[in-house]
C-alpha cells in the first residue's frame, strides 16, 4: 500500500494522480463529514438487515452478535437507515450529544 | 527532396497531422478552424491516414472523446476556435491536470457578443488557465513546425501535457503561403512513437481521473505546476533540435532588433509580420526601436523577456484581447508581472487592439509606437490606451 494521502508530498504524487492499486478509497474517512451519528437500542433489533440495504455508503455490517451496526469511520450520518429501521432501533444523534 | 508548395495553412497544418502520424482525431467545424478537420476527415476517408476519425456532437465531446483516446495511448489530435474553445473549457483543466499529451491547434478568433468570426486573441486568453502549453505562431510554415513539435513536447515523459498551437483565424489558416512541408521519413526520425507510461489497459488495469480531498487537492496542483514549468527546458530542446535537423529555430521570445533599442514594440501572432514592417522603415529613419514577438504564452517565458527587454528603457505591448473591467489586456498585465520587481524599472505602455480582425497597417503601428513613446513621457490616467476606436 502506499503512504497514507496525509504524508504524500508533491513529489509522491502519480503522473495525472493515476491510481495504480485497487481499494485506495478505503482511506477515504468519509465518517468526517457527519454532523448526526447512528444510536442503537439492539433488543429491538430483529437481525432483518433493511438498513443494511438502504444504506448508499454501503458502511452497515454485522457486528459480533449479529446485529446491524454502521462502522463510523465511513458513517456520513445521512440518516436513511434510522428512518427505514421499522422496528426503531437506529435513532440519529447530533455528533456533541454524548 | 523537401520542396516549398504554395498551399492553404490550414491544410497544410492537416497535411503535418497526417505526417505526425495521429492515431486520433475528434472534432467539431467551427469557423475558421473547419479546414483543418475537413482537410483530415478526407485524409482519413481516402485512406491516406490510418486514424480514427469521430465526428462528436460538439467541442465539449470533442475535447471528452480526446481524453479517452490520449488515455489509451493513442496519438491524439482536435482544433477548434473561439466558440468552440469556450464550449471545450469545462474539459480542458482535465486534460491537464490528468496529464494527457492533446494536441489542439486554435484558429484565434474572436468570442461572442457581438458576433465575430474574424481573428483576436479572447479566445486563447480566455483559457489562459486551464493548464495547456500554449505556442502561437505568426505565419504557415511556424504553423507547420510547430504542430509536428507540439507532438514531441506533449509526448515527451517528462512533460505529459496538452499543447494547443494557435494561429490567427483567416490571416493564417485561409491563406496560401509557400510553405516547406517536410520529408516524411524526416518527420518520423524527430517525432518517437507515443509510449504513454500508465495507458489505460485491461491487463493492467488503473484509475484515472480520481477525486482529490482536500488533504492532497493542494499536493497535485503543485505537482502539475512543477511540471508545466520545467517543460519549457523540453521545449527549448525541441526547438534546438528542429532547428538543428529542419533548418528553422524557435525561441519562446523571439527577438527582432531588440538588442540595444530604446523603445520595444512586444506582439504576438501574425500580426506581428506587419509590425516588424514599421520596425524596418523607423530604424530606416534613424529610430531606436525593436520589436519581440512572444511564442510561448504557457509557460510564460519569465527569464527570457527580461533578458529580451533588457537594455530598454519603453516597452509597448499590443493585446488583441481585452480584458473587461481588468488592467489593460493579458500580456501586458503579464509583461508588466514579469518586470515589476526588477531593479531597474522601464515604463510600459499597454494598448489594446486588432479586435475582432480589425486590421492594424504599418502606418498605424509607427503611430502606435510614436503615442506609446509620448505617453511613456507625459504619462496617462489610463490603465490601458484602446488603439484605433473611432471618437
């Protein structure tokens, strides 16, 4: 793999920033951009992977137990997942809330 | 045996396109550049050029289509000219900042409204920034040279960029001149094949044309900016060999009678050939002027137009574009750019004119040197004078 983009100087940089090797985009921490964050009250959660479906970054995996989670280093905060949870699980929180 | 023919530029700046042997061309007619493409279209159909030839839907598929053939490594070839320019414009930065050696020749014609089709120089300025080498020549046989080195620089590994060649709309390219057309072989032996360093394959497959955050955004621009800059030492050696295998040399400033004179006439284009005609009849008279003639609009040519103004003391630059509301036209905000933090300082004076192919006569540049030299003295309010309108 080459250098993280964040330690790239000029001179690192491919003829017309040619991307040589598959998978560079998983770099990319799209997570930055978001303002609200996914919240998730995993009882109600009934494993049917709908948000997994809707989910246009396509961040939404299983965790360990089996639930549907959305890895927020690629999370934008978009919201689509909440609203199509039909059991309530996900309820989005502004990014300050703890 | 090369042999001078008496033929139209614009066909033969085709006829040096065909000799350069382009893999493709993509094109939109616009007047005054339709020759061009016409001229290559019935090469292409007659078989006399092994190309592929794709007639677009307009210059914005035009200059698209050309970033996908110079993407796989083809030779690539389009003109275009005003409109047409401005229509290709959201492509152009592309095609540089992707690092795709195009080859454009620009018929210079002036940009609407009003309508004109006659020669100035809004177009080419008007994507002054967009990261292309730009070389302007003032007569067919530069036309000529200059299309078969613009392939040379463009493909060259250490430069990697577009090149447009401009020459003025109907002054040049609807013209008969004695033009040298050269030898093939001698062609083939200047100009190496194009070998694309990362052309897109499937057996080696890449991404192009990715996005930047801004974390890198900054780092590629300056890389591009690097790289235009240093291509002017390519330049300089394509031109020192053209000069060396085909007799004629080029400079990015070209000089006439400029060593040591007073008062400096700077012009681009083919109106420069009229000017150098006044130059001629006031040294004649005992004048202390010369003329230079600027090739090479990007990279802009810092080093070399201190070292051609040097020893004078009035620089006057003619613009044929206007640049509304702004400090006078693009090359003298440049030249003055260029000269302002020097030690010495010179007055320059900017006038703008030859718009829209109004003509400019020897008699009408030997008053235009005489004002600039009185305003040089007495000063102006202006930021520009605006030469030849009628009160």
């Amino acid at each position: 793999m080459a250098k993280p983009e964040s330690e790239m100087t000029w001179r690192d940089m491919e003829i017309g920033n040619i991307v040589t090797e598959p998978g560079s985009a998983r770099q990319y921490e799209s997570g930055t951009w978001r303002s609200q964050r996914p919240t998730y009250d995993f009882k109600k959660c009934i494993k049917c992977g709908i948000c997994q479906l809707f989910c246009p970054e396509g961040c939404i995996e299983q965790n360990k137990d089996g639930n549907f989670e959305a890895n927020l280093f690629y999370c934008k905060g978009c919201g689509i997942c909440a609203r199509e949870c039909w059991p309530r699980v996900i309820k989005m929180v502004e990014e300050e809330e703890k | 045996m090369t042999t001078r023919v008496g033929v139209e530029v614009s066909i033969a700046v085709a006829d040096a396109v065909k000799m350069c042997n382009a893999e493709v061309i993509a094109a939109y007619p616009i007047t005054p550049q339709t020759h061009i493409v016409e001229h290559l279209a019935e090469l292409v159909a007659n078989g006399e050029l092994d190309a592929e030839y794709i007639p677009v839907e307009s210059e914005h598929s035009a200059m698209s289509a050309c970033l996908g053939s110079a993407a796989s490594g083809a030779r690539t070839f389009t003109a275009t000219s005003s409109q047409g320019l401005a229509l290709m414009n959201e492509v152009l930065p592309v095609a540089s900042g992707m690092r795709l050696p195009i080859i454009m020749a620009v018929a210079n014609r002036a940009l609407s409204a009003p309508l004109s089709i006659w020669a100035d120089h809004s177009d080419m300025m008007s994507v002054r920034d967009t990261g292309w080498i730009q070389i302007i020549v003032e007569n067919g046989q530069q036309a000529v040279d200059n299309i078969i080195c613009a392939f040379r620089i463009a493909e060259d590994r250490r430069v990697l960029l577009p090149v447009m060649v401009h020459l003025d709309g109907f002054n040049l390219t609807h013209v008969i001149e004695p033009i040298i057309l050269p030898e093939q072989s001698e062609v083939n032996a200047f100009l190496p094949t194009n070998k694309y360093p990362l052309p897109l394959n499937p057996d080696k497959p890449v991404a192009m044309g990715g996005f930047a955050p801004p974390v890198i955004y900054t780092e590629a621009k300056w890389a591009q900016e690097v790289c235009i800059r240093d291509s002017k030492e390519v330049i300089l050696a394509c031109w020192d060999e053209f000069g060396k295998v085909f007799g004629r040399q080029y400079h990015p400033v070209e000089k006439y009678h400029s060593d040591g004179a007073k008062v400096i006439l700077l012009t681009m284009g083919s109106i420069s050939e009229t000017a150098s005609v006044a130059i001629d009849e006031m040294r004649a008279d005992d004048e202390n002027v010369g003329q230079v003639r600027l090739r090479l609009w990007r990279p802009f040519p810092f080093e070399e137009l201190r070292q051609a103004v040097k020893d004078a003391e009035i620089v006057i630059v003619l613009d044929r574009a206007i640049s509304l509301g702004g400090p006078g036209g693009p090359v003298a905000s440049e030249v003055k750019a260029a000269l302002y933090n020097q030690a010495r300082r010179l007055k320059v004076v900017a006038f703008v004119g030859a718009l829209g192919g109004r003509d400019i006569t020897v008699a009408g540049f030997k008053n235009m040197i005489k004002k600039g030299i009185e305003i040089a003295r007495t000063g102006s309010k202006n930021e520009y004078e605006i030469y030849g309108v009628r009160e």
